[in-house]
C-alpha cells in the first residue's frame, strides 16, 4: 500500500486554502486508499516570530479541526511533529545534503524573508532551512505522496532532489516522493487581493476566509470579494483573478468544473451569493464537529499520544538507517 504524509502548520487559523488545497483531499481520498500520515509541523511555525501560547493553542486547534474536517485514527495516524524526535533527527542528516544556494532559491523563504525584513525584524536562520526539515518530515516516513496545495510544489522538489543526492551518496536509504495537487483549488487566492494566496498569516482578515468563521461572516466576506472591472464571467486567472477565484472556489465546493460554471452566470452577484452558499454548506459540518470535538480534549490528547507513538515507530528505522549510511558510529 503507499504511504501518503502531509502537514499543516500552526501559524495562524486554518483557511478555506488549507481546507480546499489539502485537508478536505486528506479526509475523502488520502486516508482510504493509503497507509496515510497526518502533521501538525508545530516546529515550522518557529521559522518567523512567533507567541509561545500561540503556536500552543493553534497546534492543539489545528489537529481537532483536522479531526472535524474527517481524519479518522482508525483510518490514518495524525500527531504532533515535534513529539516525533527522528524529524529534528533527520533534518540535521540532510542539511549535510542541501547546499545554501538551494536554500536561498526558495520562492516562500524569499516571500517571506522579505516581508521581515520590511517589517524590520530579522530573518531567522530556520526560515531558510526550514524546507529541509520539511523534507525530514516527508523521508522519514518513506513517503510515496505528498498531497499538497500548489505553494509547497517547491519544497517537495527540492525533497526530492535531497532524495535522491542522498540516496546516490550514501546508498538507497530515502523513498523518492511524488507531489499530487487537487484539480481544482490547488491555490487558493486572497477574495481582497486575489493575486495573492489566501495564507493563513497575511494580515489581509476580510480577504481570508477562516473555517471558523461564523456563517454570516463567511457570506459578508465573499460577497465582499474584489471582482475584477467587466461585467461578464470568465475563467482566466490571468485577466480576471478575482472571478476565477470565485469559480474555483464554487467548482471545489460543488464538484464542478470552474470553465464550465463560469457559463452559468451573467453577473457577479449571482456568483458571490452561490459561491457564499456553497462555502458556507461545505465548512458547517467541519464548525460543528469542531465544536463537539472541543467539549473533549481528553480524546484529541489521545489520538495525538497514540499517533506520535505509531509515526515513531514507523519513522525510527529508516532514520537510523540514514545515520549509519552518513557514516556515524552506531551508540553502543
Ligand atoms: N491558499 C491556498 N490554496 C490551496 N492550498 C493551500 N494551502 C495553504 N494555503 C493554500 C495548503 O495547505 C496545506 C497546509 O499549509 P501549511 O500550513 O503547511 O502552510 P502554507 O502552505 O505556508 O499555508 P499558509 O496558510 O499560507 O500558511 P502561512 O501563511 O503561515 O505561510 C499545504 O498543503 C498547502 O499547500
């Protein structure tokens, strides 16, 4: 059977983004026809300045949403990243593959670093090697597929590029993983700057919906969306990013095909208030179980106790095995 790893990380609320581009994936598909693994990368959410009980609260959030979203631990293993040591273990191993040109190439550490710097803070040095802790996260496992939203494409490029040089320098050690991305919605844009992603962390509030958000939040905000000038509806990212948005959004929520829906519709309106109606029915199971899963936290603990331990399990070996291939003495 394959095995499939994803993460999410606790940097901010969850998204529609995140919920479109990966999770929603992760619960209907990933988790039943794959010997699946489930992350909340808390350590990545170190890379940028960060609160302590922030990144506490989100992570814990986080899996329970991941939970509310339709992980099932009987189908799959979700835990917590930094309760898994052989990914810190790891990610040492291979920064001693990576070269910092790779690193510095990174379109999201460049994004990134810059907005620090514009905010005049500094750029932590874990920002730049965060991709290759990422790559821990996925080689440990000996992952087959990463399912994840279009903005992480490079990052499991640059995984599989850390594969491969290992696996050509010190012998087959690593699975070289493939990277798969929904049809539809695999980027999400932000409904006030639609040339931009809807990311969890950007400052843009009404331009991001959160799966949290009470419904008539969710309808003020989508009906709020920027549209582009013209009145007519077409999909094409390019000349009108805020209406394909829009479509894309509608397509993912309904099944359907964004090209296709864009005919359906003579104005804007109609598309927002349809758009609005299909994230609100999509996103009020997740809020709901949310909600119970909230009132049990003894049983989030849980599955993260039990799935910490079954990812320890299954990441120990190859792990171990990449520390005698680099030519480290094995603990007596
Ligand atoms: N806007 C998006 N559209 C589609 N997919 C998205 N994902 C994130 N945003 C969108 C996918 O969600 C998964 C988890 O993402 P992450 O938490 O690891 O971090 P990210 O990719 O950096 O997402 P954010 O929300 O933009 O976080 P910040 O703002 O902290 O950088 C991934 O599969 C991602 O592709």
């Amino acid at each position: 059977m394959k095995r499939v790893f994803s993460g999410i990380k606790p940097t901010g609320h969850l998204t529609l983004g995140n919920y479109l581009g990966a999770m929603r994936r992760w619960s209907e598909v990933d988790q039943h026809g794959a010997d699946a693994l489930f992350c909340v990368v808390d350590l990545h959410a170190l890379t940028v300045d960060h609160d302590p009980g922030r990144v506490r609260r989100l992570s814990r959030q986080a899996a329970t949403l991941l939970l509310a979203a339709g992980l099932d631990p009987k189908l799959c293993t979700l835990f917590v990243q930094s309760h898994v040591d052989e990914h810190a273990r790891l990610s040492y191993l291979l920064e001693c593959v990576a070269t910092d040109g790779e690193m510095r190439r990174m379109i999201q550490y460049k994004e990134k670093a810059a907005a620090e710097r514009a905010r005049g803070g500094s750029v932590r040095l874990s920002l730049l090697t965060y991709p290759v802790l990422m790559a821990a996260d996925i080689l440990a496992y000996g992952t087959d597929e990463v399912p994840v939203g279009d903005d992480q494409a490079q990052h499991v490029e640059l995984t599989r590029d850390l594969a491969v040089r290992f696996n050509q320098r010190y012998g087959h050690t690593f699975v070289v993983p493939r990277t798969t991305h929904p049809q539809v919605a695999a980027r999400v844009m932000n409904l006030q700057e639609p040339t931009s992603k809807m990311g969890k962390s950007d400052d843009t509030g009404p331009g991001i919906v959160y799966l949290l958000d009470e419904p008539e939040v969710v309808r003020k905000k989508i009906m709020r969306a920027v549209t582009d000038s013209g009145s007519d509806v077409v999909h094409d990212r390019r000349v009108r990013p805020g209406v394909s948005n829009l479509l894309e959004i509608l397509a993912a929520c309904t099944d359907a095909d964004p090209g296709e829906l864009a005919g359906a519709y003579a104005t804007y309106g109609a598309l927002k208030k349809d758009t609005a109606d299909a994230v609100v029915e999509l996103l009020g199971p997740v809020r709901r179980r949310h909600q119970e899963l909230c009132a049990d936290p003894a049983y989030v603990d849980q599955v993260l106790r039990e799935g910490a331990g079954k990812a320890r399990e299954m990441a120990r070996p190859r792990v171990d095995a990449a520390y005698r291939a680099i030519g480290l003495l094995p603990a007596g």
